[in-house]
C-alpha cells in the first residue's frame, strides 16, 4: 500500500510557510514503513531540530482504480480518518532551497500517524468537516474540509492519473495552517468534530 500525500492545499497554511498558490497539487508518497506503529510514541529523529505536525484528514481507497473521474471519485473511498504528516521542517527548508525531492524530510519511520477510521456514512457532506489537533490540551489547528483548495473527490481525480489507486491505500489530503515545532513529552490529540481519532505522546 501507498501513502500520497497532498501538500499546499489550504490558503492560510500557504501564507504561513510564504509558499507559493500552486497550479496543480503538490503529491508526494510515503512509503508504509513510515507509517507509526499502533500505540507508540513518536520518536523526534536525531536529524531534525524542527519536526512539525501537520494534522490533515485522511481518505482510505477501498477500490482499484485509475482515471477516475470526480463524478465517479465518492464510489472509491467509504472510510475518512484524521493523521498527522510530521515534516523535518529544518530539512525540507534546505532540500527545497535545492530544488531536490522532499522524501528525507517527509517520508522518515513514523512520519505517518493514522488514527481511527469513521464511516463515510456518518458525514452529510464530506466537503464540510470539521476537524482539530489538540497540542497538550491547547487546540493548535483547526481546519474545515470546505477550505480545501482541491476538494476530495479532485484529488482523487488529479492522483489516479499518475498512480493506479489500490485497495488500503490512503491519501493525506493536506494540512490547514497552525503547524508548528513538537518537543518530547508533548501528547498530540486529533478530533474530527468532537470524536477523538488518535493520541500520540512525543519522545
Ligand atoms: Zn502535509
């Protein structure tokens, strides 16, 4: 299974990392060995002085698919989630400055928290779906679904040209603004409305 991810796809996170309004989305994979094992904490690598949360809710492919169309898009996914794309900030400063890929700063072991799942069935509207990330008890990010530049369905539509989707594979589909440093002994707690989807403690 694969993780594709969808960077720059909220205003104000845009603004806050001075980044430029894409064209077309930024995608880029993790691979399933970044994924955080179940009930561990998250380890901050040795190689990283800045790692950031990014909270983004999530998208599970429960069909094979390629060029999808965005009418079609819903009939591929029936779980969301909410995770956290960690990012060595610091690393991915220089690796862009370089104009080089972002894997090392984005795709490290355990850069991939994927909390609980919810039924598709429970949102009314996939498009208007609050969610949060709670930083030792102070709310740190909050976003909407309906403030994404490239809504769900879009972005299955923009990824299944490049990659054929497969069952289990899950898409990350880009944090709002309010990203920001973990320290060790920080506990991170991510809600969608006001279900708790994950707890993680920072070592
Ligand atoms: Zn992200």
């Amino acid at each position: 299974m694969k993780l594709i991810c969808i960077g720059r796809n909220y205003t104000e996170h845009i603004k806050e990392l001075e980044n430029e309004r894409p064209v077309d989305p930024v995608v880029f994979l993790k691979p399933d060995t970044s994924i955080l094992l179940k009930k561990q904490p998250f380890f901050i690598p040795d190689f990283s002085d800045d790692v950031h949360h990014e909270v983004e809710i999530l998208v599970k492919i429960n069909k094979v698919g390629k060029h999808i169309a965005k009418k079609f898009a819903h009939k591929y996914y029936d779980q969301i989630g909410l995770g956290i794309d960690f990012t060595a900030r610091d690393l991915q400063a220089q690796l862009k400055a370089k104009g080089l890929p972002w894997e090392k700063a984005k795709a490290f072991d355990g850069a991939a928290v994927i909390g609980e799942w919810l039924p598709k069935s429970d949102f009314e509207n996939v498009n208007n779906i609050n969610f949060s990330l709670f930083k030792n008890e102070t709310k740190v990010q909050d976003g909407n679904t309906s403030l994404m530049l490239w809504k769900i369905d879009e972005i299955i539509e923009y990824v299944s040209k490049y990659f054929t989707l497969k069952i289990g594979d899950i898409i990350f589909t880009g944090t709002p603004s309010g990203v920001g440093k973990v320290l060790a002994n920080d506990k991170l707690k991510g809600y969608i409305e006001d279900k708790q989807l994950f707890s993680i403690t920072v070592k």
